[in-house]
C-alpha cells in the first residue's frame, strides 16, 4: 500500500451497515463527518481534549478525532444521530432541555454521548457525575446545569 | 488538522507486528490517544502505523497473587477489574487519576506506559526540542520550564514523564515483558526508560520494533491496605501531574517493614524514592519519619527559574502521601 492510499472500512453506525473506502489516515471523525455526511458529531479541538467527538464504540465512550478510522474497521458505532428523533427525545436529551443544559449547542452532541454512557457506569452522586465528564468541555460554560440533567436522569 | 499520510496495516499475531516494524519510520498503534496527537501535532511522522491493536494480548489477571496486566488491556478495563480495585487499588486509582473518562476506554496498559513527554517544546512543531528534533536544542531549559524536571534531566533535555500508572506501578516493583527479535524478555519496569542525557530522543531502553506485551506485579498484595496516589495538577480532573506520589507501606507490629515509594512529574521518568524509603524502614510511620521521609525526597533536586516550587510540593506531598497510609488500621 503507498503512502495516502485508501483502505476499505466496514462500520456499523446506528444500527445501519456503511462500506467504504477511507485514507488510511482518517480519523473516524473525519469519516462520519466527511465522508458519510454525519455532522452532528462535531469538531472541536481534534486533539482529545475537548470532548465535542465523542462517540459511543460498542457502548463505550471514545474520541473519534483520536481514533484511526480503520482501526475501527468491524465495529458498531453510535453517534448523535441515532438517539432520540424530534418527536421522540431520548430521556437525557428532554433532561438537557429542562435543565438548560446548553447554550451555543456545539458541545451537546458530545455532552449527550458521553453523558449515556457515564449514566451505563452508574456515577453514585454528583462528584462522580463531574468528575466523569470531565472529558467534555463547555465554552459556554453550562457544566453546573449538564449535571443537573445527568443527575436527574440517573435518579440522584 | 493532520500530519503526513502514512501506510496502514493491521496484524494479528506479534511475530507480524515485529516483521512490519522492523522497517524504519513504523509506529506502532494500539489504542492511538497518544500517537494520534503527536502525528497531528507534527511530534512524530510515521512512514507506516502497524495497528495492534487486535493482538490478543488484553487480559487482566489475578493468579496465585500475581496481577498480569496484558499491553493492550484498556485502562478502563484495568481501573475496574475487581482484583484490582481490590489487591491493588494503588493501580485503580492511579488511572482514574489520569485523562478522561473517553480517553480511559481508548488508552491501553503499553500505550501509556510508553506515552511521550507533554513537555510543550516537544509538542509544538516549531519551537527546540532535542527529543524531536536531536541536535536543535531544548527551548524549555531557558524557557517555560514550570513544568520540568527536578531530577534526571540534562542540558539536552528537562522534560518530565508524564504517565500515572508509570509511577504506581514503579512503587510496586512491576515488571514489564516485551517481545522482540530475541524473542521475550522480561525485567524491571524501571529498567524500561532512560536518562536523556545526551540522546534525549530515546525513550526506553527498547530496541527498534520491539512490543511491550505485559506488565507483571509478582507479589505486592500486601500493601493493599495500605496504598495511595496523590496527585497534584492544575485542575481537579483530566489534567497531567504537577507533582505525584505513589506510596504502599506494609507495617507489622507497629513497625514499617516496607516502603515503595515513586514521585511523578519531576524526572524523566516515574522517579524512585529510595532514599525515603529506606529511612522509613523499621520505624513506626509516626511525624518524625514521614518527615524524614519528606527531606529525602527532595535531596538533590535540581531546578530551573520556574519549577522551583515543586520541590516543596513534592516533599509535603510525600508527607500526606504518609499521613494518609500510615495511620491506618
């Protein structure tokens, strides 16, 4: 294989099969966004430090700017786009409503991914819930009300 | 944002793995947090990335007291893995302390082992590192050098190694097994890093293409009781240390009988404290050993304009460090 040549990549992304061949150097951000036109996972620093990537790989939270997208190749993918629809928002979505847990919104799909996941690990009190999302970064400044809706949807 | 493209290929046993890597300019990647950054930030520029990440080589075991933690074992899974929190909370704290809960599921046992320096002259394209660019010189000697090292360091180089579990595992005595063209070897994992000295672009002691494939922890379930990572850093969450402090003490009668103790953040590598460890040795862990303790730690450090503030830090944080074990039951 040359330099920047292309590999071929399967991803289960929300339940659907995606086939495609990708540089192998793409990150799987780049991919949902670029390639499959996915863009509700964002772009924030690319460095894995800001958390607006975040998707959830077999159930686990991962950043997608820091994930080679082939390296990936196989696995089960679930992005903003595959919680909750407009009629019918997922529970920790209505709670970020309620709480307003957001302002400009970039941050969110991110907040929401990896606020499922942290609610899968069972955070015991509010400490826990901010110390587990810490990966994710609000420039806006919304953490106090994003635990709130966190906490509320875990039950604390 | 993004580096020079680079040939990609995936392996599934470890002999493949050492057959691509021996080709010069190949990087190997495992959960890829770190390699990613320093391929986008122009640290590195891999000809080929040799994917790993497939080898079966993640398992967390518990056996007859022996914790064998497999390379490519994600951080998360080695956090939460009840022998661990369990014999070795050290080790579970220790990573809970590092990055973020995303990263944590990325990370791998060898990857952070392995992470480069965060020191900003090595990540920044641009500015002097001798680690990145051998030879150009080191822009943090005179420069922003808040961050650097107390101990180890050299005119070619200050730049700290910044792994948590590094440090625990250094207080334990842990051993790491690589695999290479000599087939396996296996040996202390301080034994793993250099010095800079003079070569500040070399890491480790591992030869070209060589693969950490686990780390060992023989026998240390006896400082369960007694064990703790302090960390000190700029924030309270997902930032690297500024100063911290692995320590485990076993206590019979009163008396310590043992002391593992290792200080990240202030060398270029998880720095032993020997010297605090053996004044702490048959006596009772009461004011005036920690103390003690606490002086030793920092003999011989050496600072630069803007990290002399560390060397207190580490010396009261080798105390709470005390204070916290040593009073317990």
């Amino acid at each position: 294989m040359s330099p920047g040549s292309s590999i071929s990549v399967s991803l289960k992304i929300n339940g659907r099969d995606h086939e495609f061949s990708a540089p192998a150097c793409d990150t799987l951000l780049d991919v949902l966004r670029d390639k499959l036109g996915m863009t509700g996972t964002k772009k924030g620093c690319d460095m894995g430090a800001c958390g607006a990537c975040t998707v959830l790989a077999d159930g686990r939270r991962i950043k997608s700017c820091l994930a080679l997208a082939a390296s990936y190749d196989g696995r089960s993918i679930t992005t903003i786009e595959g919680i909750g629809t407009l009629n019918n928002l997922h529970p920790l979505q209505a709670a970020f409503i309620r709480h307003d847990a957001l302002q400009c919104g970039y941050c969110t799909p991110g907040q929401i991914l990896s606020g499922l996941a942290l609610l899968d690990e069972k955070p015991a009190d509010l400490e826990a819930i901010r110390e587990g999302m810490s990966g994710n970064l609000c420039r806006c400044g919304a953490h106090p009300n994003i635990v709130a809706a966190i906490a509320e949807v875990a039950g604390l | 944002m993004s580096g020079p493209s680079f040939r990609y290929s995936r392996v599934a046993n470890a002999h493949d793995a050492l057959i691509q890597a021996s080709r010069p300019g190949t990087a190997f990647l495992a959960g890829g947090t770190d390699l990613l950054q320093l391929w986008k930030a122009g640290a590195i520029a891999p000809a080929a990335v040799v994917d790993i990440s497939r080898l079966p080589l993640d398992h967390v075991e518990f056996v007859d007291g022996r914790l064998s933690l497999g390379a490519l074992a994600r951080l998360s899974d080695v956090a939460s893995h009840l022998d661990v929190t369990r014999y070795h909370p050290l080790i579970a704290r220790a990573i809970l302390a590092s990055a973020s809960g995303q990263i944590r599921n990325m990370a791998t046992v060898g990857g952070n082992l392995l992470q480069r320096t965060r020191c900003a002259y090595f990540r920044k394209e641009g500015l002097a590192c001798n680690k990145r660019t051998p030879g150009c010189g080191c822009g943090a000697l005179a420069g922003e050098n808040r961050q650097a090292a107390l101990f180890g360091a050299s005119a070619s180089c200050v730049a700290t190694h910044p792994s948590d579990l590094a440090v625990a595992l250094t207080a334990l005595d842990a051993e790491v097994e690589v695999f290479g063209a000599e087939g396996q070897r296996r040996f202390p994992l301080r034994d793993l890093y250099r010095l800079p000295a003079e070569t500040p672009e070399r890491d480790t002691h591992l030869a070209a293409g060589e693969l950490v494939t686990g780390i060992n922890i023989p026998n240390a379930t006896r400082f369960a009781a007694r064990s703790t990572y302090l960390k000190i850093r700029d924030r309270a969450s997902f930032e690297f240390a500024v100063v911290s402090v692995a320590a485990v003490l076993h206590i019979e009668n009163g008396r310590i009988v043992e002391a593992g103790l290792a200080a990240g953040g202030v060398a270029p590598l998880p720095w032993r404290l020997t010297r605090s460890e053996a004044v702490l040795v048959g006596r009772a862990p009461d004011a005036r050993a920690i103390a003690a303790a606490g002086d030793m730690a920092i003999e011989h450090a050496r600072p630069l304009d803007h990290n002399g503030f560390k060397i207190t830090l580490l010396r009261n944080a080798v105390i709470r460090a005390l204070q916290t074990i040593g009073g317990q039951p």
